[in-house]
C-alpha cells in the first residue's frame, strides 16, 4: 500500500467531511492539520475547529505548496464532480494531494490506493484492489479480491463489492448496496440505498431500489443528480 506522508496539511472545505478529514488525519496519521480553505463566495468564518480559515485564492501565500500538501473534502455533490473540479485546481496550484487509509481497515500491502482518498475505519479490502484517485470509502464496507474502482467515486456505509467487479468513474454507491461478481458498473452510475445490483449497468444511470434492474432511471432523468 502507498506510504502516508508526513508533511503538513490544508484541507479544502469547513463542512462535516472537513471536519471528520481533521479528525482523522489528526489522529491517525501522521500528519498535522495546520489550516482550512475555502472558496471566497463561501468564506465566512476566519476559524474552524480552533484552526485558521483562509480563502483559496490566497492559501499559498501562508501555506506554500513546498511545503504542505491538500486534501480535498468535498461531498458527492453532482456525482463527486465539484470534489474532482476542486483537485484539479489544487494540483495546478501545485500542491499534493493527501490520502488517508485508517488503521481501523483491513488492508493488504499490495493495495494501490490514489490521490486524495478517504478510506475510514472497519471497512475490508481484500488483496489485488486498485483504487482510482479521489475515492471515498465511508465506514465498513466490503472491498473483495479484484475489484477495480475508477477516479472520483464515493462509496458509501456497508456496501459489499464482490469479486473482481469494476467500478467506473464518478459512480455512487449508497448505504448497504450490493453488487454481485464480475459485473461492471459503467462511468457515473447511481446506486441507492440498498440496491441489489447482479447485472452491469449503462453510463448516466440510477438505480433507486431493489431489485435494481427493475428500477433503472434513464439518463435524462438523472441529469438532476449530477
């Protein structure tokens, strides 16, 4: 699995992920939280957690990108599109983008793990998982051998992901979804609470109930979510 780096960090955003990212990384990790960024139209209080709050376009004048690292903690907001536009712009700052994998998992030393994760704790990922960059993983999931998860996904509380299944980019999984084996979930599909999912599914796609190949949403209608 890829080190943890111990350099300094800023965290982009002051909502509850922000807050959990501090926690997290504050207690199990090694690296020190040193401040909070946030676009100037959302700036509205210079403190957050007793650290100090600075607006974006000015962060790299107190918190050089030689010398800290970013984390980007942003929802899954039109299908982890706004979490993705925010990396892109901190990379071209030149920052780092941070990962943090908790201690609390079950992890393998051969995981690939990318840019700007948020793995938490009780989740189990079994050996020979890629993981994409900007992913989130909530709390105690299942992650089996094989699985393939693309960029910019959030997966969210007990989902089970069997074997050797791909997950394509900026894909959502809700709470206590299944997905059976050998099946691909194409690029920014939807899976809500509890769906059942034992087939592959289409690009633009929401699956809202289970058995979820009975409550496909065409692409229109979802264009809502996104």
């Amino acid at each position: 699995m890829n080190g943890q780096s111990d350099r300094p960090l800023v965290i982009f955003g002051v909502g509850e992920l922000a807050q959990l990212a501090c926690y997290y990384f504050t207690h199990d990790s090694p690296r020190r939280v040193a401040a909070f960024t946030v676009d100037r139209t959302h700036f509205r209080e210079n403190q957050c957690m007793g650290l100090p709050v600075l607006a974006f376009d000015e962060v790299d004048t107190r918190y050089t990108p030689e010398e800290y690292d970013m984390f980007v903690a942003l929802g899954y907001t039109r299908l982890n599109r706004a979490r993705a536009e925010k990396c892109v712009e901190a990379k071209s700052r030149g920052y780092r983008l941070a990962t943090y994998v908790s201690s609390r998992s079950v992890t393998w030393p051969d995981l690939i793990v990318g840019e700007n994760c948020f793995i938490m704790e009780g989740n189990v990922i079994q050996p020979f998982v890629r993981i994409g960059n900007n992913v989130i993983i909530w709390c105690g999931s299942l992650v089996s051998h094989h699985v393939e998860i693309d960029d910019h996904c959030f997966i969210a509380a007990h989902a089970v992901i069997s074997g050797h299944v791909k997950i394509g980019a900026h894909s959502f999984i809700g709470v206590n979804a299944t997905l059976r084996d050998k099946i691909t979930l194409a690029e920014r599909t939807l899976l809500g609470a509890g769906a059942l999912v034992t087939a592959s599914t289409d690009e633009n796609t929401a699956y809202l109930t289970a058995p979820s190949q009975e409550a496909g949403v065409p692409s229109h209608r979802l264009q809502s979510l996104l």
